[in-house]
C-alpha cells in the first residue's frame, strides 16, 4: 500500500490542495475518408472545446455553400486542423500553454474527455 502526504501533495486525482480542479483535457482531430488530421489537445477546454469545434465546422460548411475558400472547400482535415487553431487564436497575442499538438492521441493528456474524432463528411 502507497502512502501519500496530501499537505506536501500540490496534485491528486486531479484537484489541487486548494481543492481547484488542474484541468479539463481533451483532444480532437478532423477525419475524411481515410486522411485525418494531427490531434490538437486541450488542457483546460473539456466538452467546450468539443462543442467548439463542432460549430466551427457546421459554419465553415455553411459558408462554403455560399462562396468558394479554396483550399479550404476541399475539406481536407489538415487544412481545417490549420484554420481551426486559427480560429481559436485569432484574439491571442501569444498561444498559450492550453493548447498543443501531437501525432496520435496518445502523444498527449487527455485523460479527462478522451479524443474525439469529427467526421467532415457527415
């Protein structure tokens, strides 16, 4: 049996001695046919992130119907993983810690929501 002193403890099941919780990780990447897109993680994003993502995508869709964004109209999953860290920096100075990627899921954290895979042809 494992003894652990949570006064000298900074992080435990994913809560801080303070009781705040350390991060809400998740992971995403775009698939069409058989390409798909590199994994973009989150560390604080959780479902949000998700849900981002997901409207990201049904409004690029949108706008594609009324004007063509080549490359991007191809729907090609490393072009929208591109755009969509666009999107998601395009008010930040400097991309922060919260954000990162990796070639699998399993080259990151996120070990709160798991990966989710957003399917461009549905």
């Amino acid at each position: 049996m494992v003894s652990i002193n949570k006064e000298k403890c900074f992080y435990l099941n994913g809560i801080d001695k303070r009781g705040v919780r350390m991060g809400d990780r998740i992971s995403i990447s775009f698939k069409k046919g058989d390409d798909e897109s590199v994994v973009l993680f989150s560390h604080w994003g959780g479902k949000s992130f998700l849900e981002e993502a997901r409207k990201y995508v049904k409004e690029l869709k949108e706008e594609r119907k009324r004007s063509l964004m080549f490359p991007l109209d191809r729907l090609e999953p490393e072009t929208i993983m591109v755009d969509f860290i666009r999107h998601l920096t395009r008010d930040m100075s400097r991309v922060e810690g919260d954000l990162y990627l990796g070639k699998t899921p399993e080259d990151g954290d996120n070990s709160d929501n798991g990966h989710f895979v957003i399917d461009l042809n549905e």
